[in-house]
C-alpha cells in the first residue's frame, strides 16, 4: 500500500491478504494434525477397540483432507479389522473427528450449512471460493449423509430445549393471558422421481402473554405414506416439553386447514393427549385457518355474483364479519343463503354448496372473534410459511428432482438450520465423541514340558 490507494488496490491487498493468512493456516493444520499420531507406525498399540470391533495395526497411509483453509494431505495409520468383512479403522481420523474421511469438523458444519440453503452447485461453488476446497457431486453427498446421519438423532432433544426456554421467556413476559403453545402441519407437493409427491411438515411455536411468537420449530418428512413418521415426532416432541416444562401450563392451540391429516392428528392424537407427568387429558382447542375460510367466502361471491366489483365488496365485507364479529361464520352463511334466494346464483351450483358446506361443517372452529380477544392465533401462516421455507426455497426450484435418501439428508439439516438449534445440535454431537480403546492382549496359552519317560530297571 505504499502506493497512493484505490479501490482496486485495496480489493487485490486484502485478497492477496486472505490468500496468505489461507496458506499459513492451511500449513499450521497440517503440521499440527499429522503431530498428533507418531511418524513410526510401530509405535502404536498393536490392537484397538472401537465398539465392539477389534483392529490390528498395519500401516501409515497418506490421504487428503478438506479444512476451512483448504486441503491439506493427512498421513494417518490404518487398522484392518479382525473380523472379515468389516472396513478399516482410522484412530488419528477418529480422534480429529474427520467426516467420511474428507473433512475436518469445522469444515464439515460449514458443508451442512450450505447444502442446507444452497443447491449442489452453489455449495460446491462455495467450498472452491471461500475453502479452495473441489469436491465431486458425488463426495458432497457422502458428506452430507453423513453430517445429517450424526446431527438428526440430536434434534429432537435440541428443539424440546428450545421450545422450554422460549415457554420460560412468554411465562416472564407481561400481559393478563398465559403463554400459548401453537402447533400446525400442512403437506407440499415436492418433485421427487419420477413424479410430484407430496411431503408434510409441522410447526410448533410459543406465543408470550400478548400474543406475540417468541420462536418456532420444525419437521419435515419427505413423502411417506401417511405421514406417520411426522406424526410420531411432533407426538414424541409436544410430550417431551410437557415432561419438561415445570410452570403453568400454556394454552394449548392446534391452527390448520381441514385437510384429511391435520384432521386426523387432530382426532386420533391431540383430542386424546394426556400429560405425561400426570396423567390429566389435556384440552387442546383445534382453529380452522382464517384465510383457508375466507377462501370459501370468495368461492361464495362468486358464485352469487361472479366475476366484478359486486363480488369483491360483498367477500370483504363478509370476511370482516367473520373475524370480527359474534357468529359470525354464522352471519356469513344466512347472508349467502338469502341473497340465493331473492337472486340466485351467477356461477355454478356446485361450488356454492361446496362452500356452504365446508363453512357449516367448521364452523365450530371459526370462533375468530374470541380468538382475537383472547391474543389467541387465528391463522396457520406459520405453517404456510414453513411449507416455503423449509420446501419451496430448497426443493421446489427450477429442474430439480430428488430421491427420497439424499432429499431427507438435505431435508434433515435445513430443519436443525431454521429452528435455530444448529450450535446446540453440532456441539452436542462433538460432545459424543468417543476414543478409541486400547485392546488387552490376549494371554497366551502356557507351554507345558511333556514328561519324561520313566526309564525301566533292569529286572
């Protein structure tokens, strides 16, 4: 910079700059990792234990390995296993935690994070620019299942954390309502091969004393018959924050559409939860989402008016009384039903007594007015929302199409991603690490003299 500066000299310092500080961390890593197990592979223990499977020492090997400051060449010893069959054992891999013997921890969460938001381009893209690191498509996704096979069975404890902090938050929080636990699930058509299918995911968010969302966690399955696996994790889930949750308990709001899932949970799951702790059935209040209902008022206009202004101002007004006022899903269903009577219908029959019927056979769980009184949610948006975020952005994009093992990997790590556990799941799984045990030698069996012939006296 002893020249008089730029723009584009300042650019070309600091990248020269972060090329350097690269290169000498990528160095000092390297020196240091291959430090950690001894040049001379007959210094080590002849026998390891890992598990329950025992190793016998072999030979130093060199391989590279991925680091956040690039690739570095790992020389490492490997153990062949006693049993036939079973592959190789590691011990300098095992101690430094190296992912599918390609990357260092530090690197593989930086991979999980972007396969988790990026497409297999863009990560791959992004590991060459800020980690010089080229892998195939091929070794990208063997790192990912692997990260995702290690970080999804520490989930669930993660997300029962956070929710019991955020309930601990709303019970702190002022206003003259208890806290709220919300919960939602919806299905997503994604591209799968070789056609469309269609995945479900769950919401469960807490709202403080106002009414206002503190946070919210999700699950996501790719598509199953079903959706069983979804329904026993947001089961396994909502039961581990009730054993958890030590204060009053929150109100306790079920916000979905009427589809034939979200009404199933509803009847064979939450109508029946009981608290785990004691034994009391818990009283769950099941909401039909608002802007699903104010879809049938519009199908409602236009089957009176059709298509115009008279349609667009009769599907307001009528959507304002069914949020705003007593019955008034009620009030909405007399108004249709007379001006049938005293005009008919501009559009198709059908429709209209679809719509009548979908808003009688709900209207039990439309009491929007007393929901809003009560700072009590009205609307699935969440989950809409979650359909998108956790789905639409990732799976849905131009061309793509997935297969059910790679897509729930990828699928996996965005759901850790957008709840906001991804610290509390990664570090707990480098807390799991276990070292690799030294195996006792086995004894040997003694050798025994063979005895000697008594020799025979001359008679």
């Amino acid at each position: 910079m002893s020249r008089p500066a730029s723009p584009q000299r300042t650019f070309e310092f600091e990248r020269r700059l972060r090329q350097l500080l690269d290169a000498v961390g990528r160095a000092i890593v390297e020196w240091t990792y291959n430090a950690s197990e001894p040049a001379d592979a007959n210094s080590l223990p002849a026998r390891l234990q890992s598990g329950a499977d025992e190793y016998r020492r072999n030979r130093k090997t060199p391989r590279q390995v991925a680091t956040l400051f690039g690739p570095i060449r790992l020389s490492r010893c490997v153990y062949q296993a006693v049993a036939a069959g079973m592959p190789g054992f590691f011990p300098l891999e095992h101690a430094l935690g190296i992912v599918a013997h390609a990357a260092t921890p530090a690197l593989a969460d930086a991979v999980g994070r972007l396969a988790a938001e990026l497409t297999q381009q863009q990560t791959l893209d992004a590991l060459a620019e800020r980690h010089h690191v080229r892998w195939s498509v091929g070794l990208l996704r063997k790192v990912t299942a692997t990260l995702a096979e290690a970080l999804a069975p520490l989930r669930h404890a993660a997300q029962v954390a956070q929710l019991v902090a955020w309930l601990e938050k709303a019970e702190k929080s002022r206003g003259k309502f208890r806290p709220t636990l919300a919960v939602g699930r919806d299905g997503v058509m994604v591209p799968m091969r070789p056609c469309w299918e269609e995945a479900s995911t769950a919401t469960v968010s807490v709202h403080d004393r106002r009414g206002k969302r503190l946070g919210t966690v999700y699950l996501g399955r790719m598509p199953e018959p079903g959706q069983g696996m979804l329904g026993d994790q947001l089961t396994q889930l909502l039961q581990a924050v009730f054993a958890a949750w030590q204060g009053v308990l929150p109100r306790l709001m079920y916000v979905t559409d009427a589809g034939s899932h979200p009404q199933d949970y509803f009847r064979r799951v939450l109508r029946w939860m009981k608290h785990p702790r004691t034994g009391q059935l818990l009283s769950w209040q099941w909401v039909v989402d608002y802007f699903h209902a104010c879809e049938y008022v519009g199908k409602l206009s236009e089957a009176l008016f059709g298509a115009g202004a008279e349609a667009a101002a009769w599907a307001a007004r009528m959507r304002r009384v069914l949020k705003e006022d007593r019955g008034g899903v009620k009030q909405v269903l007399h108004s249709a039903r007379a001006l049938r009577t005293r005009r008919g219908l501009a559009g198709r029959r059908k429709d209209f007594q679809r719509a009548i019927n979908y808003l009688w056979k709900y209207r039990h769980h439309m009491n929007y007015l007393e929901c809003r009184r009560s700072k009590l949610p009205i609307g699935s948006g969440v989950t809409e929302a979650a359909c998108k975020m956790i789905f639409g952005y990732r799976f849905k994009q131009s061309g793509m199409r997935w297969k059910h093992g790679h897509s729930q990997h990828v699928l996996d790590l965005r759901v850790i991603l957008k709840s906001r556990v991804w610290e509390a799941v990664r570090d707990q799984w480098l807390r799991r690490w276990q070292p690799a045990k030294t195996a006792a030698a086995k004894p040997q069996p003694a050798k025994t003299r063979p005895k000697a012939r008594k020799k025979l006296l001359p008679a």
